[in-house]
C-alpha cells in the first residue's frame, strides 16, 4: 500500500505538470487570437445592432429611409454627427408627420416636480399629445402628505435624510423626501407639533404672531368631526380636478363621447357637481335644492345619460343603438349606474383616510410621551424619545407614502389618465 501510494502521488504530480502546461498553452493560444475575438464580438455586436434596427428602415432603390425620434434640443447636435457624410441627408419633421409612428414621450419639469415623475412611470407614461400629470402629482402628494404625516420637527428630519439619500446613493426617493419633509414640516408647524410635542409652539405663535393659542388643535376632541369633514371636502375637490382634467384630455383627443356622456365627463361632473352643492347648501343656509327644479336637470337627466352612454356613441358614429336588444341593455345600464353612484360615495368616503391618518399620527406620538414619563432617568426618557420618534416616521411615514400613492391612482389618475404612451429613452451622444 505505502509503494501504491507514493505511486499514485507521482502520477498526481505528473498529471498536474501536464494540465498546467495545456493551460498556458490554451492562455497563450487566447492571447494570439485575443485581436480576433475582439473583431468577431464587435462584428457580432454590430450585426445585432443592425438587425433590430431593420424595423425602422424602409430601402426604396439605393436608397435607405430611416425615421426615428431625437428632442429638439439635439437636432443640431444630430446633423453636425452626419455633416462630413455627403451622401448623408437629415430631414427634420414634425413629432406627429408620419401618422404612422407613434411618437414617445419624455417628462420635463421643473426642480421641484421633476422627482415625482417616478410615480407617473410606476402608472404609465403619457402618450405624447397628452398632458403631463407630474405637476398636479407634485402638488396634490406633497399637499397630502403634509396635512397627514405633519409634525415640524419630524418634516425637517426628513428633509435631511431625503438629502442624504440622493447626495451620495443618487435615488430619486430622496428627492421626493425633500419636497414631502418639507410639506410635513409647514403642517407640523400649524398643527403646532415638533417631534410629537403638541405645547413647545404655543409661546411662538402668542408673541411672533399674537395669537391666543395654535391654528390647529389635532388632539382636540372638538376638531375630529371638522377636521374629517375637511378631508372629505379636499377629496371632494381633487374628484372634481380629475374630471375637469378628463374632460380637456377627451377633447384633445376627440373623444366627445367620453368627454360628454362618460361618469368622468360632463355628465358625471353636472351630477356630482349638484351633490356637492346641495350638501353645503343645506349645511351652511339650510336652503335645499332637492326639488323636481333642480334633480331633474342636474341629477336624474346626468344619470340617465351616463347609462345611455355606450347607445349615444353608437348613434355618433351612425351604428344602431341597440344591436342586441333594449331590455337587456336597460337591465344593465341600470347596475352599472348604480355602481357609478356607489363609486362616487365611496370615492370621496376614500379620503376619510387623510384625517384619520392625521389623529393616527398625532395618537402614536402620544404614546411615545406617555412611555417617556414612565421611564427613569434622562438616559432612558432621551432613548425613548429618540427611537419612539424614529419608530412613527419609519413605521407611519411608509404607510402614508403608500396611502397617499392609492389615492393618486386609484381615486385621480383611474379618472383622466391612461398612461398608454411609449417612453424616450435615447439621446443624442
């Protein structure tokens, strides 16, 4: 066995001189042929390049069309590439010539909304005649966030750590973080809230503004029924915007159908337009519009036109109203207007959330304060302080964030946006 052994150890060793000479010699064989692979990869490369770009080319003769789309703003950048080509000709056209091509779209904002086309893009990108809705989401996110995650000191931290993230990771959440820290810190200062404390704010707003105590008391009792009816009456306000918005949007694209008949045209807006009146009306001067006057233009003659909706545009267009039958259509038209009524409530009933979101944050921070006087000691009364605060605005922060993005899809862009168009990913270099 010891004479196997010390057999078998030579042929190892053998074996392993012989497979590290075949080694080098298959790295000295790739480097001698290095200059080649590099020329096949490129070729390779080149001809995969080509071949997807066959879908753009139209070869008419000896000669070879290719239509494709670059911004404005490098249209010169592109001739000077083609300039010392002779048999090179750029032909600059309008975005929408050839009605054939669909072309795409590229968000451009200002410093401040421009973040917030991350949302837009997790929905959709707009089609290129459409309007752009990041503005109205930087606004109405920002707005939201504020009234239900406000709290000064808090909105601050997070304007920090927003800045933190985007200065050395680069991420676009940063930049949102800035803008919404800043809206929870100007509603953190009317709620007179810094770091969950409800009272440090009362002497600022009694000596620099001479008033007897804070705007806006969260944790008052008196203030929930007012500040729920409030959110509501915000909600309210962003349904109306989103069907304003549908309305333009439709007529750009000549959609009368869904600009007039649709529950997020005309229609839907005249019947919850007079909803909304008549609930302030009877609220504020106790005046009713609840009247045959008034329900049968405003609010029965709306209905009746969101059911007959599919009908009216068959008739637009020339078809039959009713090519399967009138009794089965009816049957229908009915359940689904009685949804669109069930929807409108719901919808706006969605926005309950805001204000509850706001005693939800203020109720967290106090019982943050009630464990800080059950601990001993500065060192547990500041631990507790600090990671208590740091729980609300992870734990609170995300969940808002997330019911704050719900509320711009489903109750806002559901209503005027489809985000149906084709994203601009290529630039001039």
């Amino acid at each position: 066995p010891v004479s196997a052994q010390t057999t078998l150890k030579m042929e190892i060793e053998v074996a392993e001189a012989s497979l590290k000479e075949i080694e080098e010699d298959i790295q000295k064989i790739i480097e001698e042929a290095m200059s080649r692979l590099i020329e096949v990869k490129n070729e390779l490369l080149f001809l995969a390049k080509l071949y997807e770009a066959k879908k753009y080319v139209v070869g008419l003769g000896s000669k070879i069309n290719i239509n494709g789309f670059v911004e404005l703003d490098n249209v010169k950048k592109l001739e000077d590439i083609f300039k010392d080509m002779p048999e090179v000709e750029i032909e600059t056209r309008p975005p929408d010539y050839d009605k054939r091509l669909t072309p795409p779209t590229k968000l451009k904002n200002n410093w401040f909304t421009r973040p917030f086309g991350m949302f837009v893009e997790m929905y959709g990108v707009p089609s290129y005649q459409d309007m752009d809705p990041t503005p109205i989401v930087a606004i109405t996110y920002s707005l939201l966030f504020g009234i239900m995650f406000g709290d000064l000191g808090q909105g601050l931290l997070l304007i920090l750590l927003g800045f933190l993230l985007f200065k050395f990771k680069g991420m676009r959440l940063g930049e949102i973080g800035m803008r919404i820290g800043l809206a929870s810190a100007v509603f953190g200062f009317l709620y007179g809230s810094v770091f969950g404390n409800e009272e440090i704010l009362i002497p600022v707003f009694q000596n620099v503004f001479g008033l007897a105590d804070k705007p806006i008391h969260v944790m008052d009792s008196n203030f929930t029924m007012t500040l729920l009816i409030a959110t509501v009456g915000l909600g309210s306000i962003f349904i109306v915007t989103a069907m304003i918005l549908n309305i333009i949007t439709s007529l750009k694209r000549k959609h009368y159908a869904e600009t007039f008949f649709s529950h997020n045209g005309v229609a839907g807006l005249t019947f919850y337009g007079f909803v909304l009146v008549t609930i302030v009306l009877m609220f504020t001067s106790g005046y009713s519009l609840l009247r045959p006057l008034f329900i049968v233009p405003f609010a029965i003659l709306p209905i009746l036109v969101i059911m007959f909706k599919e009908p009216l545009e068959r008739l637009m267009h020339g078809h039959k109203m009713f090519p399967d039958g009138v009794g089965g259509f009816i049957t229908e038209a009915f359940f689904e207007a009685f949804e669109v009524v069930l929807s409108y409530i719901t919808n706006t009933m969605s926005f309950l959330r805001v204000g509850g979101f706001v005693l939800s944050h203020a109720g967290m921070m106090l019982v943050v304060f009630t464990l800080m006087e059950m601990m001993d000691g500065v060192v547990g009364v500041t631990l507790t302080f600090v990671l208590g605060n740091l729980f609300v605005m992870g734990l609170e922060g995300l969940i808002v964030g997330i019911q704050v993005l719900r509320l711009e899809f489903y109750e806002m862009f559901s209503r005027y946006f489809e985000g149906n168009g084709i994203p601009f990913k290529y630039n001039v270099n």
